[in-house]
C-alpha cells in the first residue's frame, strides 16, 4: 500500500459536494481500509463550529447522502479522524490556525477546493504565504476551471506562482468512473480490438451522455456555462481523447496525458464557417420524464426569461491525423432527455461486397456498443445464420456483463480521492489539456453568439433533443444508434 498519512483539508467544507459527495466516498475509503492510520480530515470554512460538533453534522450528513446504512465502527473511527477550522480564506491571519493545526503532524498535506471559483486565488495564495504548499503539499481542484481559455489560463497562471504542475490534481469525475476506466483495458488489451481501430476498419463514431435531471437548482451556475462548457468541454472530451488516443508507452500519467494532447491538438476546428453543419444546440421545454411532469429550462427556478443557454448539444467533430481522418465522431449530451444512461458505439464499416444480398437482412453493420452507465456493458453484434431450412440470418448480440465480475463498483470520488492520497496523478486533467480543450470550444460558443448561426432550437423534456440531431448524422448517411 502506497498510501501515506495525510492532512486532507476540505475548502468548502460546507458545501453540497463535500456533502453528497466527499464524505459519502471517504466513508466507504474508511470501510476499505483504505485510508492511512494517521491520516486525518479537517473540515476547512467560515461556520465556527467546535470539532465535536463538526463530527455530528458530518454523521448526518452520511447518513443522508450515503447510499447504504452507516456501520457504527466505520463511522466511530472516520469521525476520529475529523477536525475542523474556522478559517476565512480572505484573511490572510486565518490561514495560521490552519498551520497550527497541520503543524502538529508532518502528514502530507492536500488541500481539496470544493469552493466557487471566485474564492480559488485567495486559498492559493493564503497557503502560499503561509508557507503551507511546499513539497510534497497537493492541491485538488474541481471544474469548471474558467468559462474559457482566457480565464482558465488566469487560474492556471494563478495556482503556478504558488504550486508546482506535479502537486495540482484537476478532477474530471468522469476519469474516476470504473466504466472508462475499462476502455484502457478494452482497447489496449485485446489484439482483435487493438488491430481494428483505425479508419481503415471504423466508420463512425458516436458517444451519447443523457441525463435525464434538469439543472437541479443550480440556475446562477448553469446559466453562465450551458450543457457545452458544463459537460463536452470536460467529460466528452476526456471520453473522445480516451477512445482515440495511440498506445502510451506505459500506464503513467505523463505518457497518458502526452498522448490524449495530441488528439485535442489534431481536433478540427469548428467556427462560423462551418457552425450549422457540425453543431445543434437546444433547450428543454416542459414535458414528460417517466411519468412526472417537469417545468421548461425558462421557468426553473430564478431563471431569466431571454436565457439562451443550450441544455443540450451534439457535435460532429473530426480529428485530423492519419489514424482517424475520415471518422466523424458524434458527441451529444443533454439535460432534461428521455432517460439517463452513456453510451460509446463503434460502427465498423461495411464489407465491399455483401454476398447474402437477397437475405432478409440488408445491413451489414458490426457495431461494438459499450455502455458506460447504468449497468455498464459491451456487447458486440454478428451476422449469424438462423438454424433451419431458410437462408434466414440475424444480428445479434453477444454481451459482458461488466458485473459479471461480482465486484462492488467503486464510486469516481472514493477513488479519485484514494488517488490523490497515493499522489498518482494519471486520473487527473494536466494544465495543457484543459486549455486545449477551451481552444476547441471557444470558438464554437463564439460562432454561436454570431447573428447568422444556427438557432437554438427548443425540445421537449423527457424525448432525446431537438429533430436537427438527427439532420447532423442523416447528412453523411448516419443515424443515431436507438437506446434500448
Ligand atoms: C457534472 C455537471 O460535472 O456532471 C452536471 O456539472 C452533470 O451538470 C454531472 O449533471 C453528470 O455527472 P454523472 O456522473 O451523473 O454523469
């Protein structure tokens, strides 16, 4: 076990994903004996509340948010663990009581940033100035890191004066998730996988993430970003970059990250020019999901009646190099649609000549289709001839069963945080990717804003998005593989 002691200081200790999030997952760490002896947790924000009392909102709060029933040992000993600071990262003074407590230990200190983004600059600089982020200090920060290049860049530039690139652990929760962590085994393990994934062999590709939750609440956070920078800027990107990326020469960070660079680097770009052919942008109207009536994005609450903002979106992208030119990919993601699942289907090209032309079956299509969630699976699907008299064939699928295992699956956030406690960085987004992936995006949003663009178009809730979704893959002859 490589894990250390640490101090993981939680910035936001107040907030909803300490909650729903963080704690849930280090209780289930704690289960795993996962977590070190000595390590302990400190609660960081302005609330001033005693340890004692810190412990027993955090019992509640596990108690609400986490998905089992609470184990009395488990939780006596995680609580053991937990201290809290009283600190207001606006004041420079506050930050020694926070070195007072660290002092104590000589654990491996992380900070964990579950603040908004206009509070960043000041907790690096309040742990700069206190001398608390020298080696081997680790600083995790989730997104949306910046609404574009430029600010992205300012955060960036802003954690550099004060933390080194190999302290800093930037969270896509998608890297975390059992699912795609499979595609680097899928892909890199398998000879009949691995020598088919070429243009050469692959027609298209198309990944899906629906969601079925409107912006839960979050109008002030949603509006300002929409489904593109909330969702394709981060997590379809990360699943493109994981699912085209050439064969690291290891499974270690640098080569892992030098790689999935290379494929933001050869994006094609999308701007005005080509604005209305490759994007569709729209917005939930009320509807239907799963028998319950819900409320247009416009009439959520504290919702600005002009908003614009796109709930959904799908993109044709191109990636221009030798192994994919050709292969269109097709991301589409929104909020509000029919039911919640992931999906990366591969579509394998046609063979030249069809020799059972007058059978039943027309298409000839392979397609491997790899569910990522809910109840993530593969499933491959062949031509085969049906037993009998008949020249009669079928396709049909032959499917793994991911829990076919019997393992309980690990939550993205018990893992990424195990991760951070290790000090392994390859499950966490390095400065270059993220302000690749804005250089691919910002041109898109602004093309969007332009008067002759294409429109935003309305959906109804509960279906899979506006009618031009389709038009994006009828265009070169493709449709939209169905869910089911
Ligand atoms: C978050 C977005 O990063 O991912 C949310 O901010 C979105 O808007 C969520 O709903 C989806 O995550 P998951 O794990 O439920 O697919």
């Amino acid at each position: 076990e490589i894990n250390e002691p640490c101090d993981l200081v939680i910035f936001g200790a107040k907030g909803d994903l300490a909650k729903r999030k963080l704690l849930p997952a280090l209780y289930k760490l704690e289960k795993s004996k996962k977590i070190h002896e000595n390590t302990r947790i400190i609660g960081a924000g302005r609330a001033n509340w005693s340890i004692q009392e810190y412990r027993k909102i955090v019992e509640n709060e596990i108690k609400t948010f986490l998905n089992e029933e609470i184990e009395d040992y488990i939780w006596k000993k995680l609580s053991t663990r937990l201290y809290f600071c009283n600190i207001d990262v606006f004041e420079k003074l506050h930050f020694l009581r926070l070195k007072k407590i660290l002092q104590q230990k000589k654990n491996i200190m992380i900070y964990y940033c579950a603040v908004p983004p206009n509070t960043l600059n000041a907790i690096f600089k309040g742990l700069g100035d206190s001398n608390l982020n020298s080696l081997p200090a680790r600083i995790v920060l989730e997104k949306p890191l910046g609404v574009c290049l430029k600010t992205s860049q300012k955060i960036n530039n802003q954690i550099s004066k004060y933390f080194l690139e190999s302290q800093i652990f930037r969270i896509d929760h998608y890297l975390g998730k059992e699912s795609i962590l499979n595609l680097l085994a899928l892909r890199f393990a398998n000879s009949f996988v691995f020598n088919n994934w070429n243009n050469q062999t692959i027609d298209h590709i198309q990944i899906t993430v629906s969601e079925e939750v409107g912006i839960e609440g979050r109008w002030n956070y949603f509006d300002g970003m929409g489904q593109m920078r909330d969702m394709v800027q981060n997590h379809l990107l990360q699943i493109l970059t994981i699912i085209t990326m050439d064969q690291p020469n290891s499974i270690t960070s640098e080569n892992i990250r030098h790689k999935k660079l290379n494929i933001l680097r050869a994006l094609n770009p999308i701007n005005i020019n080509n604005i209305n052919i490759k994007t569709v942008r729209g917005q939930y109207s009320s509807g239907v999901i799963k028998g319950n009536k819900v409320p247009a994005y416009l009439e959520e609450h504290g919702a600005n009646k002009n908003s614009q903002t796109e709930t959904f979106v799908a993109v044709e992208a191109n990636i221009n190099n030798k192994k994919w030119c050709g292969v269109p990919f097709y991301l589409r993601t929104g909020k509000r649609l029919a039911c919640k699942y992931s999906e990366i289907v591969i579509v394998f090209k046609k063979i030249p000549i069809n020799l059972f032309q007058n059978s039943n079956l027309k298409l000839l299509e392979n397609k491997l289709i790899i569910r990522l969630e809910p109840n993530a699976n593969i499933k491959l699907n062949f031509f085969n001839k049906i037993p009998g008299l008949d020249q009669e064939y079928k396709l049909d699928n032959s499917q793994l069963e991911y829990n076919c295992f019997h393992k309980k699956s690990i939550d993205a956030y018990e893992r990424l945080l195990l991760e951070s406690m290790r000090g392994i960085q390859s499950l966490f987004v390095c400065r270059d990717e993220v302000e690749e992936a804005w250089k691919w995006i910002d041109p898109i949003i602004n093309a969007w804003k332009q008067k002759d663009s294409s429109i935003l178009q309305l959906y109804m809730s509960g279906t899979w998005g506006p009618e031009d979704s389709n038009l994006l893959l009828s265009r070169n002859n493709h449709v939209w593989h169905k869910y089911n």
